[in-house]
C-alpha cells in the first residue's frame, strides 16, 4: 500500500503534515479516536461529520467476537467509515489479562484480511512499575514479532506500524526504535504510556518520547499510544508525536468527568459548561446531570471530543505561527508534574532545535527563567559566539534608537556597533534584523550572567568605547556646576 508523510510546518519537533495511506489523507497532529468494534456509543457517522478522517480499533476483540463477519464485509463495512482505519494488535489486552492465544502471524494475517490501512504488529507492552529484566523481554518479543510480520507480510495491503517498548528504561525504548528503523519500518508507536500518564508522571512520559525520538529519523512519523488528555497533547507533540490514539472521550464521560482546556472536571462538582460546543450550547449542566447513564455518556463524550480536537487544532496553530513553546508553557501551568514535565522538555532544547525555523513571522516572548532554554535563544547565542569580532580599535554601543553612527559616536567612522539583547547580550549591529536579535520581548526575565557592554568590549581589545548616551549624561552633570543660563524667552525670540 503506497504511503508517505510530508512535513509542511515545524515548530520545536511539532510537524503539521500530510499522512497518506492508499488514496486518503490525514494532517498530522491527529488524534485516532478509539472505537469499540461492539458496543461503541457514538455512531461512526457522527465521528466522521465532526471532522475524524481515521479511527482505530481493536483487531483482538473484533477476532474474538465479530471474526466471520468481518473477514466478509471487511472493516469498513463491518464498522461504516470509509476513512483510515488503524488496528491494534491486541497488546494491551495482553497487559491487563494475559497472554492471548494467538501468534504474530495469526494477527497480522487477520488484519490485513480485514482490510485495516494501518496495523499494529503483536507486541507486549512494558507496562509500568516493570523490572529491567521484564522489559528487556518486552521489548526482545515485540521485536522478534514485528521484524517477523514486516518479513512474512510486506506484500500485503496494509501498511504495517512497529511498536516501541521499553517502558521508563530510556536505553531499551531507543534500542527498540532504531531497531524497527533498521528493519525496514517507515512508521513507528510508542507503546506503554497509558499507566505513565495515569500516575501523572509527566516528566517520565517527556524522556520516554525522547528516548524514542532520537532513535527515529526526522523523516518517520510517530504515534503515541493512548494519549488522549488536552494537557498532554502540546507536550507530546513538541516531542515530535505525529499521531495519537484514545478511548479517554468516553471512558472519562462514563464516569461524568467533562475535559476542558485546562484539565478534567467532575461534572456533579460543576456549575456551568465553559464550552461552546454543540453538547453545551443545546444542552444546560442540570440537563445533563437529569440523563440516564447512557445518554449522558453519548453526549459528554462529544463533548470531550470536541475538546481533544479543538486541542490539537491549537497545536497546529502554533506550529503555523511559531509558538509551540509557548503553547506548551501555557498548558504547563495546570498542574505542578506538568510543570515538571516542562522542566525535562527544556533539557532537550538542542533536540528541539531540529524542528525549529530560523525565521519566525512573530516576534519572540521571554516570560519566565524556563524560556531563556528557548531553541531560537541558544541557537541565536551559538550563532552569536562566531560573530563577535574586532575589526577596529573603537567601538560604540548603540542605544535602541541609535544608527551607526560611529563618526559622530567616538569620532571615528569605522567604528565597531553594537546593540545589546535583553538574553544574549552585546550583538553587532549588524545583526540588528537577524531573527531574534531585535525581535524579542523580555518583561522582568534576565539572563543568569548579565554581561555589562562596556567591559566585555574591553576584553575583546578595544581601546575606547562608548555607550550611547552617557555623553548626554555627563553633560548634564557638568551644567549643574555653575550657573545656568536661563533659556531665551518667546518674546524675545519673537524680536
């Protein structure tokens, strides 16, 4: 089956792109919403008209209960959607009830058979807490099993995904994805965050999808296994996570739990519905809480997926305008272990700076210490460090409204300029309109080390310099000796 990922934007290792799978597409980031081949509560029509182009589900549960049906409509008929469907192969039912029965072959066999565009080979998820000796299992197994799916069943018409395991141990996860890279996998899954996410540890999800980005090539889309939270998403896709799948829509509605933008709510524990979505705008909170069960869950569940979908539209946003960073940092602020996660993105600012242009339309914001980590900051600083050069023996630092002026400045006209950055600190003048010399807002935010101008052109062997505008100062100084002239009155200008 032809597929291909092309990337149109980047922020950070955020992409907005174009997956295409056979003849139909999807723009990345997206989110799989995780349908349930039985008893799924809103309808498959309903999901496609609210603007999702792919699902998943859960080829296991669809083998065990709907199997003959299946193999004879096809998936597409069995569930009515006619866009992208992506199969699990079943392992996480193997991590929370055990070995199933079937083989690497009877899965992937059974997927293709079916007809799914994208198909999760039988692995076995990590899962956490996990021993080092399980997970160098987990990740040997599912190994084995893709390598030997992608051999047997490359031929087939279905594009196959290989699931990366390793769980918190950092070598094992990017051991497992350069190992499906070198197999010949052009589409990759991080498997095992569900229970990281669930304990909320943030900061352990950041490193885990690291870990496994820097065993993947820029080239080769990412998925993220069960990452359905709106706090999440920003964060995951700074990390380079293309794709992602969940069932948290419903399984949050099923317990009354309503997502927003800045976290989960209990609806019980509500007053209003902060939301312009249809659910909320056709329907009042003690409409809601007046349902039955299974009402309730159908309608909060739009509800959520509204949310989830309005997030990752807000990504791409930022992507579009630069300002994932400051997408992420935002989103941080709703809970201290996402600011922790926060925290661990910033020690991969290097990482960050694959992804991130060298140009932005938009000016760049300092706001708080965790943004002088920014990519376009160290990058600008690294740039920086090349271009400090004498090449006179006078110099003048330039305020912001001044030009080169170095002849009337110090009395020489080829004078060194400078201007000074708010972060980086002395820059030639030269450098005025390259992005973010003269392009940064800083409020009260300073670097750790301010550096003051006129010494640090001293140490570069300068031998007069001047800050523009201290001539003005000490003029002002000597008058306030003597006396004073007063100024000309207008009538007297007037003769």
């Amino acid at each position: 089956m032809r597929f291909s990922f092309e990337v149109k934007e980047s922020d950070l290792l955020g992409r907005v792109g174009t997956l295409r799978v056979g003849g139909k597409t999807l723009e990345t980031p997206y989110m799989f919403p995780v349908i349930h081949p039985v008893s799924q509560i809103v309808p498959t029509s309903e999901l496609k008209g609210m603007g999702f182009g792919g699902l998943m589900t859960n080829s296991y549960i669809i083998h065990s209960r709907r199997k003959k049906e299946a193999l004879e409509k096809q998936i597409h008929a069995l569930l009515g959607f006619d866009g992208v469907f992506m199969t699990d192969s079943g392992g996480y039912q193997v991590l929370e009830y055990g070995d199933l029965e079937l083989g690497y072959g009877d899965v992937a066999s059974f997927q293709a058979d079916i007809g799914s565009e994208l198909a999760v080979t039988l692995d076995r998820p990590t899962g956490y807490p996990q021993t080092r000796a399980r997970a160098r299992d987990t990740v040997e197994y599912s190994l084995k099993n893709a390598k030997a799916t992608l051999k047997e069943f490359a031929g087939r018409e279905t594009v196959w995904v290989g699931p990366i395991q390793g769980g918190l141990y950092s070598d094992f996860v990017r051991r497992s994805a350069s190992s499906l890279v070198e197999a010949g996998f052009g589409f990759l899954a991080l498997g095992s965050p569900v229970q990281v996410m669930e304990n909320y540890m943030f900061a352990d999800l950041v490193k885990m999808i690291a870990a496994a980005r820097k065993g993947i090539p820029y080239s080769v889309p990412l998925h993220l296994f069960g990452a359905g939270h709106p706090l999440t998403m920003s964060l995951a896709v700074a990390l380079g996570c293309d794709t992602f799948d969940s069932a948290s829509y419903v399984l949050f509605a099923r317990t009354g739990r309503y997502m927003t933008r800045g976290g989960v709510a209990t609806l019980k524990a509500m007053k209003y519905l902060p939301c312009s979505c249809p659910v909320c705008t056709r329907t009042s909170l003690k409409e809601l809480l007046e349902l039955d069960h299974t009402e309730r869950t159908r309608r909060l569940s739009v509800h959520n997926l509204f949310v989830l979908r309005e997030e990752l539209e807000a990504c791409k946003e930022a992507i579009s305008e630069g300002r994932l960073w400051d997408l992420v940092e935002e989103r941080s602020m709703a809970h201290p272990r996402l600011r922790e996660a926060f925290v661990e993105l910033a020690k991969h600012s290097d990482e960050l700076a694959a992804g991130t242009p060298a140009v932005k339309e938009r000016g760049l914001f300092v706001r708080s210490t965790m943004d002088l980590a920014r990519p376009e900051l160290r990058t600008a600083a690294a740039r920086l460090s090349g271009a400090m050069r004498r090449s006179s023996g006078d110099a003048v630092v330039l305020d912001s409204e001044g030009t080169k002026r170095g002849k009337s400045a110090v009395g020489r006209k080829d004078a060194d300029a400078y201007r000074v950055h708010p972060i980086l600190g002395l820059y030639p003048s030269e450098l005025e309109f390259h992005y973010p010399f003269s392009q940064t807002e800083a409020s009260l935010v300073r670097p750790e080390t301010p550096v003051e101008p006129k010494r640090a052109l001293k140490e570069l062997g300068y031998r007069r310099v001047l800050v523009q505008g201290e001539r003005r100062r000490v003029r002002s100084r000597r008058t306030r000796r003597g006396a004073s002239p007063s100024p000309r009155s207008s009538s007297a200008r007037s003769r």
